[in-house]
C-alpha cells in the first residue's frame, strides 16, 4: 500500500468488484433530476443485466439512456468501488433472455412481469480506499 490512502483500480480489479455482489446502484437522470435505482444483477460477458417490471419507473428512466452502475464492496482494512457507465438497452433476443433466466438471480419479485436489461460498458474505473484508522467516529 502506498501512502495515498486512494489506489485506483485497474480495469479487471474494477470487474472482480463487480463479480462479488449481487446488488448495485444505477444513477439515471429522471427530468432534470439525478434518480439512484438499486438493482439486484448478473455479469455475463462483461456486460451488467439486471430485470425490471414492464412498466416500472427504471425501465422508463434507464432504457436507451446513458447511466452510471456503482458496486461497493468492503473488505477488511479496504473499501473498492466500481462505476461503469454505459447505455441500457432492452434484452429482447429470445435465446438471450433464455439464457439469463437460467442464470443465478437474486430476485425480490419473482411473479412480477419483468424485462431483462443490458448495460453496455463505456467506462469501467474503480478505486479502493485503505481504511487507515477504524475507531468510531465520537464527539471529543
């Protein structure tokens, strides 16, 4: 460790943080106001897929939108970061969707009416903060 306590991360470092939740954050802007959309999430080709319901408030904000993804991840005496930015696009290939519903899920509503969504990556960065001193904070 150098004496930053931030170390960037590189690009297959930013991925393995990604590979270690099943939960995310999508940032989209919803009219002139920034909107954050957790998701539960798969990886499968270095692509990010994540369900929605047909009609829900994400997939009206996110599809065909730039968005940014965020993944955390605490570790010990490190937290990593990962934030991709791309475009959402509806997953509508029937053998696509085949294959993602065969794929490990964690689902919150499983008998909801759901579309898959795609986040084609643009930008893949990533950092890891060194948690130098882990004493609460208190009031002196």
């Amino acid at each position: 460790m150098s004496d930053n306590p931030i170390d960037r991360l590189t690009a297959d470092e930013a991925w393995d943080v990604v590979r270690t939740s099943q939960l995310g954050r999508i940032a989209a802007l919803h009219g002139n106001a920034p909107e954050i959309h957790p998701v539960t999430y798969v990886v499968h080709d270095e692509h990010i897929y994540f369900r929605t319901g047909t009609s829900s408030r994400l997939l009206l904000n996110t599809e065909n939108q730039l968005v940014a993804f965020e993944v955390s991840w605490q570790m010990m005496q490190h937290i990593s970061s990962t934030v991709i930015r791309g475009a959402v696009v509806v997953v509508s290939e029937i053998e696509k969707v085949a294959e993602l519903d065969s794929m490990p899920y964690l689902d919150f509503a499983p008998q909801q009416e759901y579309v898959w969504m795609r986040i084609a990556p643009n930008e893949v960065r990533g950092r890891r903060l060194h948690v130098i001193d882990n004493t609460p904070w208190r009031e002196k």
